[in-house]
C-alpha cells in the first residue's frame, strides 16, 4: 500500500471509530436514562450517575483525546477539515441526544 493511499484512509477510519464511539457511547449512557413514565417523580440518584460515569464517560474521554490529537495533526499539515469536524459535530450531537434524556 502507497504512503498516499494511507493517508487518505486514515480520516475515514478515525470517522468511522467516531462513528463506533458514538454508539457505544449512547448504549452505555442509555442506561442512566431517565425512564419517561417516571420522569420528574423522583429525583435522580447517585447510582444513575455512577451508571453514567463508569459506562459512558470513559468512551468520552477517550474519544474527546483521540480527536484532539486528530485536529492537532490536521491544522499544521492544513489536512481536509471535514471528516474531523463531521466526527466532532456528531459527538456534540451525542452528547447533546444524551443530556436531552436525563
């Protein structure tokens, strides 16, 4: 494989990892979600946010220093933008679906 094919794969694996993050990321903080017949009962309890962040923050994280170092390699070499602010997009979406839901 060329040096030239690698690089244009690269984006598209990192996209597609995002992508696999996204989903890991939703199934694990649909857990903590609140169950809509109980919405506004109760309030929420430390379980829930221990449920949160010992499933979905981790994936999170992870990603969020993935990408980081992405778009720290992207903005010197002056790389195609749009697969990295696609991904980024789509977590802020994520993240946005999972608090809309607590």
């Amino acid at each position: 494989m060329r040096v030239g094919s690698v690089k244009k794969i690269i984006p598209w694996a990192l996209l597609a990892a995002n992508l696999i993050g996204i989903f890991f990321y939703l199934k694990n903080a649909s857990l903590a979600w609140a169950i809509p017949e109980e919405a506004g009962l109760n309030p929420a309890t430390a379980g829930v946010a221990m449920v949160w962040g010992l499933g979905a923050l981790p994936i999170l994280v992870l990603f969020l220093i993935v990408d980081l170092i992405w778009w720290s390699v992207i903005f010197p070499r002056h790389l195609k933008k749009w697969p990295a602010s696609a991904a980024s997009l789509l977590w802020v979406l994520a993240v946005a679906i999972d608090f809309w839901h607590h």
